[in-house]
C-alpha cells in the first residue's frame, strides 16, 4: 500500500457550514439592501435596552436608548438624541419616528421585540426606507 492510501477519508472530519449568528443576517440585510435606500448605518436594539446587533459608527448608550423608546410613546417630543448627535421629530407614529439633523434622517424603527435604528443619507429615498424598514421589523417578530 503506498503511503497515500493510509487512510480512510471517511474518518476526516467534514467541514462544517459555519452560518451567522440570526442578528448578523438581519443587520447586513438593512446594510446591504437598505443601501439603495440610502441607509449607510444600523443597530438592532431589544427592548430590555441590549444592542443585538450593531454597524461601527452607530453606537447608542443606555440612556440614550431609554430616552428614544420614551419618545416613541410620547407625541410632544421635539428631539431625540443618538451617538451624542441631537435630532429634531419630523414625524411619528406608533411604531416609527423619523428625526432630522440637517445632514441624515434617523428612522427608528419599532417591532414587538426590537428596535431597528439607522441613519438615512437621502431624503429622496427617505419614505421608501421607513416603510421597508417597518416591513423588515415586522418579519423579525
């Protein structure tokens, strides 16, 4: 037997499908597609205040995040504040608020479980990406 018939290929171990975490997929999904949006930055955040899943760029502290999901509960609100940067409420609904910082549009995106916020760069794409994004928080749950 030559020395490259020593042993059985049966016994290697296979290579294993490494897959992503579920949260991963989400936010590359808002990236990726949402980039014809105009979406260039995204976190999804659980309602217990913990960042899932996050794009270096958008960092949001806790307090932060209590003070948005207060916003969204409340109709009187005129700003809101993300990674230190103050937005002015353009609008809001129950489930969505979209805030504007004279350079990007926040849109904050509420489901049963999480929060999608992320940063829009194109006002004309602006509607577009709420309502995409609302269909995406809604497939999450």
């Amino acid at each position: 037997m030559s020395a490259g018939m020593c042993y059985d290929a049966r016994a290697l171990p296979r290579k294993q499908k490494i897959s992503k975490p579920r949260w991963k997929q989400w936010i590359e999904l808002i990236l990726n597609s949402g980039g014809k949006f105009g979406l260039s930055k995204a976190c999804i955040v659980k309602h217990s205040g913990d960042i899932v899943a996050s794009v270096v760029g958008l960092e949001i502290n806790l307090q932060e995040f209590q003070d948005l999901h207060k916003a969204l509960n409340c109709t009187n609100i005129d700003v809101v504040r993300v990674g230190g940067i103050t937005y002015c409420v353009k609008s809001q609904n129950g489930k969505q608020m979209i805030a504007f910082n004279g350079g990007n549009y926040l849109i904050i995106t509420r489901s049963k479980t999480l929060f999608i916020i992320s940063i829009c760069t194109c006002k004309n794409k602006l509607d577009l990406a709420a309502a995409w994004l609302q269909r995406i928080g809604d497939s999450i749950d």
